[in-house]
C-alpha cells in the first residue's frame, strides 16, 4: 500500500510542477480566487451504490474555494430522519463531512489533476458509535470533447483498503439563454485489497472471505440548471442508480443501511432527486 500511495502522489507531484512550468492562455482567470456555496435538497443519500439513508430528507452544504488550478472543498450530509436497525426513528444527525483538496491542470483538450479527500464519519444516529474515517488519494483525467469523457482513479489509504475507478460522460444541451439540460452516466470498477474491511458478498448479501473485484455501480442523472442571475443557480436533479453485476448486487444490499432484517431483501437499485441552490463568486 505505501508503494501505490507513493506512485499516486509522485504523478501528483509531477502534475503541479507542470502547472508551474507550462503556460496556459486562462493564467489571467486562474489568478483570481474563485468559489462557490451551495446546499442541495435530496430525497436521498446514495454513494457508490450504498444507501446511507432510508426515507429521510437529506441536506447536503458545501462550500469551494479556488485559486491557480488548486481547489479546496468542504462538504456535509445532515439526515433529517435518522434510524436504526430495529426502525426506530431520530431527531436530524449530521453524519459525514468530507474535506477535499485538489489540483487540475489543463493542457490543450486535456484536463488533468489529483488530489486528497478526508472522510470524517458521524454516527448513523444520535446514541450510535462513529465508524472510522476514510482517507483517499485520486487522480483524474478528462476531455474537453463530445461527451467529456473524465476517468477517476481512487485509492483508499486509511481503513477500507480498496480502489475506485469510475468513468464519466456528460453533456449540456442549451435549452435557453439562462437554462440548460445536462445529460450524465458513470460507470465504476471496485478493487478490494483486503477482505476484512472490503468483502466481497454472496448471494444472500452476506460478507464473504474474498476480497471484493468486479464492475460496480452505474449511475444516469438528469439535471436542469437554471441560472437566476450570474452568480445565483437553481439546479433540480434526478439520478438512477443501478449495480453493474451480481456482485454489485449483493454488495450494495449487504452495505446499505436500510433497516430491513433480512439483507437479501433489500434493494440494490435507487431513484432519488432534488434541488441545488448555489451562488458563486
């Protein structure tokens, strides 16, 4: 793990000396801090295919600041209806923040960059014990072209010793001068390195004594950005989001915190949306 920890941030390295050393035809933009705040309003909270809520309202701030390529971002989840496996309800919980930094470099139709993200994890509910943090290391790179293909790459380097690799497309269709219609899909492929903190499940979403290493989780989202003023933005969404294999199937029921008693019968697949407010400046 220290190995693949040090190649990820040796290319890390080599990316911010190239964005120092490179010129680029936006440095006049890139020297002006840039951010943005924002809350989203979701029927849902869904990462990586696991449901981390259960017919609750989430509140999802966040709020990003960047400068010359470097971003940093602060992210929170609060659950208006927190539960517990034996169905009891809650009062609201905030229950992840995560810290993300990063740099992105472009070069040509080439965008490249990577970066840290911290996952400080709260208990499910009040009462309920923190499950560890998580830490990753990323890099991505994308194209400014049809579709804008981006590739992510992440490494879990604290508890859950796996890798992440997910691709992107995307693309917004003008529908007016201040609205637009953004079209996206993932795909993603999980790599387990250790059985004990990442298993793979059987087919009553049970954990295994395998790691887990197949396809994952697969997403298509439709938003609708509409723009209020220069810096104010409204943006609905809605998102599918769907296993790739059996394995997904089962890994997704076994790890979602439904408050069903029997994992087989819970679900692997989710349609949740909401509405974004953000301002940026």
């Amino acid at each position: 793990m220290k190995v693949e920890f040090k190649n990820l941030w040796s290319l890390f390295v080599v990316l911010f000396i190239l964005g120092g050393v490179l010129p680029s035809a936006q440095a006049a933009e890139e020297d002006k801090v840039t951010g943005e705040i924002a809350a989203g309003v979701l029927s849902a909270y869904i990462w990586r295919g696991q449901e981390l809520s259960r017919h609750s309202i989430v509140v999802q701030p966040s709020v990003t600041v960047g400068y010359k390529g470097f971003s940093f971002n602060a992210w929170g989840n609060l659950d208006t209806k927190p539960y517990s496996a034996a169905l009891a309800n809650y009062s609201s919980n905030y229950t992840e923040t995560d810290l993300t930094l990063s740099y992105t470099k472009k070069l040509g139709i080439v965008q490249a960059g990577g970066g840290y993200i911290y996952y400080a994890l709260g208990a499910p509910y009040s009462g309920a014990a923190d499950p560890l943090d998580a830490q990753e290391v990323f890099l991505m790179v994308g194209l400014d072209t049809i579709l804008a293909p981006t590739l992510t790459v992440y490494k879990e380097i604290d508890h859950y010793h796996q890798w992440y690799a997910q691709l992107g497309i995307s693309h917004t269709f003008a529908l007016h001068e201040k609205i637009g219609l953004k079209l996206a899909a993932t795909a993603s492929y999980l790599k387990s390195d250790d059985e004990g903190t990442y298993a793979r499940y059987d087919s009553s979403a049970a954990a295994t004594a395998d790691k887990y290493s197949n396809f994952h989780d697969g997403t298509v989202s439709v938003s609708l950005p509409v723009a209020l003023t220069k810096s104010l933005t409204v943006t609905p969404s809605v998102t599918y989001v769907f296993p790739l294999c059996d394995d997904a199937k089962y890994e997704m029921k076994g790890r979602g915190l439904q408050g069903v008693v029997n994992a087989a019968d819970r679900d692997s697949s989710f349609l949740y949306g909401g509405v974004t407010l953000s301002f940026a400046f």
